[in-house]
C-alpha cells in the first residue's frame, strides 16, 4: 500500500511525487505527558524507519531541564536503526545543543526560531535578533562540519500572541538563512492559525524568491484545516511536507490545541490522489496503532478506526436471504 491503492480520474495540478517528513518521535513524544523510556523511542523510530519515509526527526538535543521527555537524545540516536534511503534528522535550539547533535552524526540539523517577536521570546527566550545571530553560528559551525541543516521558520502564518505575521518578515528571515548556506526551511503552521490561500500565497512567494531552497511545509490541524492547507501548498509545487504519526504533538503556547497533521491521513490523502509518497501505508497504520501503549493514552486518528477508502466489508447477512434468487 505503498502508492496509488486506487486508480484515480481526477487530475489535479500539482506533484507526482512527494516527501513526507514524521516528526513524531521529536515533536511529537516532547510534549506527551509520559516520558517514553529510551528502548521505546528507538522501537518507534526503527518502526516507522521501515515505513518509507524520506526523513525522521528523531529527536531534539534541547537540555534536559527544558524538555526532560527527549533527555536521552544522544542514547536514542547511537541506538537506532540507520536504515538505507532514510536521513536521520535532529532539532538543535543553541550551539550547545549542536555540539552534542554533532557527535551522534544526524543526516541533518534542524534550526528553529519563530518569525514573530512575542512567540520567540516566550518560546525561546529570546529576542528575534538573537535567535537570527545564533542560528547564523549554528550555520556556519554545521558547515564546517559537513552536515546540511535545515531551519523551521515557526509562526510565520500566525502569531498566538500578536496575530497577523507579516510576509515580509516571514522572507526575510528565511533569505538571510538561505544565503548563509541553509540547504532548506520549513514554514510552520506552529498554533494551526494556516488558512489554504493563505498557504498557497505564501508557498508561492517563497519558491518565486527562492526557487533553489528546499521548501518544507509544517502543519498542524488545530482548527482542523490541516489537510485543507496541506491540498494548497501542493497545488503550488510543494513537495515537502513534515506530519506526526497518530496526530501527535501540539504546541504549548496555543490552548486546547490539537498536535501536527496526522501522518497516516496525509499518506492517504495523496495516495488517493495517485500522488506518490513512498510510504506504505499499512505498515505506518500498524505503528499508529501501537501508539496508544507507547504514550499511555488514545490516539484519535479517524484514519485507524475507519480504514483506507477502499477497505471493503461483508454486507448485512440478512441481505443473502431477502435478495435470494434476484
């Protein structure tokens, strides 16, 4: 159930082919009320490495006084699994963090800072400029290294705190990354405040300004226009998209929110489109639906309970004996 289970006549414009990104060993198990022992996290990411996905974020070198959930980072990469095809993937907030990222030998860093000042600061604690000073740092020592980084660009479709963010602040963020040699940034949907025009407009200008960056879209399904906006960015040619296995995740600072897109829903999503992910969509519903033991609690993942559009069933037995003979 890797690609298209059904065929489709509907042709809609936009890519073929797709990447998808789960962030859910990262984004995802951070914010859980129970901390996942260290064998669990690298079950979960050697599970959903056999999956298909093109990157997993495994897990972020945040202290353990910020973020005890993920304290085990450099235990949990020396652990799993590396499999052929997959990059290994890692959040690093400070230089400090780098150094430890660095050691354990990830594919690629991800680097994150919000576009809007209120959110950076209660986020990171920092103002926008400081974060803008380490991150360019961060570049250059990954640089030197020879590992690509990555950096998510958070709030840019909305501000819990402030509102509107503007686009220009939004593009001249990721342009001052971009020039100093980040191979790719993510624009997050980092409280599920994203509206589809609103994607399709930004994703558009961005791959306009900078059409040799690779473009990854972050969504969360907050207000329940996840895939909505994920369609929007599509259709404009993007072809990076990060999800969480069984919706996990959420943000702090945006209440009663939900977590990222669900990874599963979005797989099928595009495989009933006949757009191509990679991901073999059985094998993912099977990790979702060990979820609930890894995190001690349900999962709502509409996707689990209901099956793949064309799951089929037995009639009512009562058919057979009315219909018979017709």
């Amino acid at each position: 159930m890797s690609a298209n289970f059904s065929h489709n006549p509907y042709k809609l414009a936009g890519p073929a082919r797709v990447e998808i990104n789960d962030v859910a060993p990262r984004d995802g198990l951070q914010i859980e009320p129970v901390v996942v022992p260290t064998h669990g996290k690298v079950a979960f990411v050697n599970a959903l490495s056999h999956c298909g996905f093109a990157r997993i974020e495994a897990t972020s070198f945040t202290s353990a006084k910020a973020i005890p959930a993920l304290a085990d980072a450099e235990a949990v990469m020396h652990q799993i699994e590396r499999v052929p095809g997959v990059r290994y993937t890692v959040l690093v907030p400070n230089l400090r963090g780098l150094e430890r990222a660095l050691s354990c030998h990830p594919d690629e860093v991800n680097l994150v800072m919000s576009t809007s000042e209120t959110h950076n600061r209660a986020n990171l604690r920092m103002t926008r400029e400081q974060s803008r000073a380490q991150l360019l740092a961060m570049i250059a020592e990954a640089g030197r290294a020879g590992v690509p980084v990555n950096v998510s660009l958070s709030t840019v479709f909305g501000c819990p705190f402030e509102g509107e963010v503007s686009v220009e602040d939004v593009m001249g963020f990721a342009q001052t990354f971009a020039d100093a040699g980040a191979a790719g940034i993510t624009l997050c949907d980092t409280t599920g405040m994203a509206y589809p025009n609103q994607v399709a407009a930004l994703c558009e200008d961005f791959q306009k300004r900078l059409p040799d960056t690779g473009l990854t879209i972050h969504l969360h399904n907050t207000r329940g226009m996840g895939l909505a906006n994920a369609m929007a960015a599509w259709q404009t040619g993007v072809t990076r998209f990060d999800a969480a296995a069984g919706g996990l995740g959420g943000c702090p600072y945006a209440p009663g929110a939900s977590g990222n897109v669900s990874t599963e829903e979005l797989v099928h999503m595009f495989a009933s489109m006949g757009v191509e992910t990679g991901v073999d969509l059985g094998a993912l519903l099977d990790v979702v639906a060990s979820l609930p033991a890894l995190v001690e609690r349900d999962i709502s993942s509409q996707l689990l309970r209901a099956g793949p559009r064309l799951r089929t069933h037995q009639p009512p037995a009562w058919m057979a004996e009315h219909f018979q003979g017709q």
